[in-house]
C-alpha cells in the first residue's frame, strides 16, 4: 500500500517554467532594478496577471524565487518585476544580460481588491520595496481614475536614495483626487519631505473611514503599524487589505513553505483582508 | 527674522488645548506670542539652553543630529504639532536641532514661566502634562519604530 501525502495538481504544466527573455534591466535605486520580461516567441506571450499577483521567476542553475509583478495590468505582452538584490538569487536576477533567458511560472495568488471597491476611496499604504506589489493596484486606478474616489499614497523607504518610482510618485500627485505623500527614516540636508516612520504621515491626510478601503504592503512590522493605526481611526478590519511574503517553493499549497497557520501565502495569498491573516502575522515556522 | 506678531486665532482651535477649561485657556493665552521663522532658519540647535516650547501654526521644522561631521534630519514635524517639549524640564539642553523647512508661524511658551504656572495651579498642571505626555508618548513610539531600520535588507519582516 503506498500513501499519497500530496494529491497530484490538476494541472501540473504550473509547474514548469515558461521561457522569458529579458527585454530590458532598469536601475531604480542603488540596490533595486526593474526587469522587464517577454516571451521568445510572439505566438504565444506571457500570461496577463491581476494586480497584486506573482511570479515564479527561475534563474537556470541558481534558483527559483516568487517575485511580484510591478508593471502596468493592461500592457500586454511582457510582465513588469521590481527587484532588490538580497541573495545570489536576486542577486542573479538584476544582473541579467538584456536578451538573456529566465524561468517564468504563473501568475499565482490573490489580488487586490479592485473590483469590490469601485465607486470608494483608497488608501495605499507602502514601505520599502512593498510599492513594487502595488503599483499594479494604482496603474489600474489612475487608468479607471473615474471608477474610484479619493486616492491617497503613502510611501515610506529607508532614505531618499532608497525611493522607489520617485518620478512617477510626483507626478501621480498631479492627479486630480489623488494625493501621494512620501517619507523616509533619515535624510540628509538636501531632503526637504517628510522624516519619520510612515504612519506619521496619516496626520496630514484626510480620510474617511467609512468609505475607504485600504491597501498596505512592506515589511511586517511596518503593516502592523499601519493596522494599529487605522482600527484607531475607526478602519474595519474587513476594509484593511495586506500582502503577505513569506517564503514560497511551490506557489500552488503543495509544498507548505510559506503556510501560516491554516493559510497558505501562495495560493490563500499574498494578498488577505486583515482580519483572516491579522492572528497569524508576525508568527513564523508555524 | 524673528517677529513677534498678535495672535489672531483662538487657542480652542489648537488641537494641544482641546478641552482645556477657558481659565487654562486664558492662562495660556497670557504666556504665550506668536513667532514666524524664514525658511531654513535655525531655531535652536543641540544643547542649546533655549527655553521655548512650540506648537506649529504652519509650516514645518526639521528636526536634526549631527553626527561624525554630518547633519541628519531624524524628524519632520508639522501644523499643529510641539516641540522643543524638553523645556519644561528645568535645566535640560536641547537634544536636537530645530530648522524651519518653510516659512513658520509658530506659538511659543517660555518654559520656565509654563512651569512656574503649572507649579501654582496643579490642576492646570496636570491638564498640560497629560497632554504633553501623549505627545512625547506618540513621538517615542515613532522613533522606536524607526530605529528597527526595519527596511534594511537583513531586517525580517
């Protein structure tokens, strides 16, 4: 008798990589690039993801790793990955020649919640690389700019040579309804914006709780942060969305790397309403 | 420049003084004038025995520290918030320094005469200290915050 401790996946072509060429490699900050990424082949281009969503993105002979995709939902034909180099294989990652070839599996997970939330205000909260996840979310709203209310951004980053986008987050504040606020821990004499952690920044913004929705992504720590802050100010937790990371292998539930307690990050995941991850945050090997 | 200038607005509107009693309110309206600062001014800088307490009218100000020959600003502070909140200890020098990041227009309190004024009246004291201990409670939380460097690349979660 043999046990079977995994079910096989209804469809196992998840798991093998497509080919993707790197079309283009762009610095954003001193540790951070942007890689543009195409199919080889036009007849059949990468699949379309939802904003919030992720990759299985395969450097040959280094490893796998789950990267969220950055770029703009609606531009077919290549997915945007925004990426700090940490490891070898981040590392690997942002120096891909331009023309060389990567693994790409999916999109997998959970997206933001764009469609329930037409016709309400939005509150995005980021820190750190925690944007790049989210820029999707805000792509899709300056395009549908009518469908939704107020749009506010807050972005927080380490210094102001960590900032991520600094030029498209200028001139997302020209947007009419649309307020981007940014701030770093510490910054030199030539920073004139905002110091102090991002949740300072929520004095000089005005919300209304009952009719926004908001959206938070950076380091745990960060969100929990954000999380306090807004139950003070009257948020339900079913109106606070979060993205969660944690390590992934499988991206499907099989392989339970990245599970939190009854939940998997991969495929339950990334992005949860607060109220189904909050117990489970800021707990690991669970 | 400083200018002295005469308050126009009343103190009720300071979020600081919500729901003091209008003898507090008066007391404070006795002690306190008006400041504007130029962009870039200092106001005070580290160790300092300058006195006053401030709240933002508007503008901001930039909180800085020198350290290893460089200036780092480690906080920015804007309308209605405080600073220079360690003049209501005695003999305390200022642990910061204070620059006007635009123009200011700020409400500022001689220290050694709130205190005396908390000294005569408790109740009023105690009012003023409540508040300010939020104050310096919320500001405290912020920087333990910001001190996790909780961006860095080996800091988890």
């Amino acid at each position: 008798m043999s046990a079977v401790l995994c079910p096989p996946s209804a469809d196992v072509s998840v798991m093998r990589p497509a080919a993707g060429r790197v079309a283009r490699v762009e610095k954003e900050t001193h540790d951070t690039f942007t890689l543009r990424v195409e199919s080889p082949d036009e007849a059949s281009p990468l699949a379309g993801f939802e904003p919030g969503q992720f990759s299985m993105l395969y450097v040959y002979g280094v490893g796998e790793l789950p990267i969220s995709i950055s770029g703009d939902p609606e531009e077919r034909g290549s997915l945007v990955y925004t990426i700090r180099s940490v490891g070898a294989a981040t590392h690997a990652l942002v120096t891909s020649k331009e023309g060389s070839t990567i693994g790409v599996r999916g999109p997998f997970g959970t997206s933001w919640p764009l469609r329930e939330t037409r016709g309400r205000d939005l509150l995005v909260v980021a820190g750190g690389i925690g944007l790049a996840p989210l820029r999707p979310a805000i792509f899709h709203v300056l395009r549908h700019r009518g469908d939704y209310g107020r749009l506010v951004v807050l972005y927080g980053a380490r210094s102001p040579k960590d900032l991520l986008f600094r030029k498209q987050l200028a001139a997302w504040n020209y947007v009419p309804d649309t307020q981007v606020l940014t701030t770093v821990d510490y910054g030199g004499l030539s920073w004139r914006g905002y110091v102090g952690v991002v949740t300072t920044l929520f004095r000089y913004i005005r919300i209304r709780p009952d009719r926004t929705t908001a959206m938070i992504c950076g380091p745990e720590v960060m969100m929990r942060f954000v999380v306090t802050e807004l139950k003070s100010r009257g948020f339900p937790a079913e109106q606070i969305y979060l993205s969660a990371e944690r390590n992934m292998k499988c991206a499907i539930g099989h392989c339970g790397h990245c599970q939190m307690g009854p939940l998997f990050v991969c495929k339950d995941g990334p992005v949860f309403p607060c109220h189904r991850i909050g117990p489970w945050m800021d707990r690991y090997e669970l | 420049m400083i200018r002295t200038a005469t308050l126009t607005g009343s103190y009720k509107q300071i979020p600081f003084f919500k729901g003091l009693d209008d003898s507090h309110l008066s007391k404070l309206e006795a002690l306190g004038h008006e400041l504007t600062f130029d962009r870039d001014q200092i106001i005070f800088r580290e160790g300092d025995e300058s006195s006053f307490f401030y709240i933002i009218l508007s503008g901001r100000v930039s909180l800085e520290v020198t350290a290893l020959g460089r200036t780092l600003r480690v906080q920015t502070i804007g309308e209605n918030e405080e600073f220079g909140w360690s003049s209501m200890l005695p003999s305390h020098g200022k642990q910061f320094q204070a620059r006007a990041l635009d123009s200011l227009h700020v409400l500022a309190f001689d220290g050694p005469r709130l205190r005396e004024a908390c000294e005569e009246d408790n109740t009023f004291g105690y009012a003023l200290m409540k508040r300010l201990l939020s104050v310096v409670s919320h500001r405290l939380l912020a920087m333990r915050v910001q001190v996790l460097d909780m961006y860095s690349p080996g800091v988890k979660g």
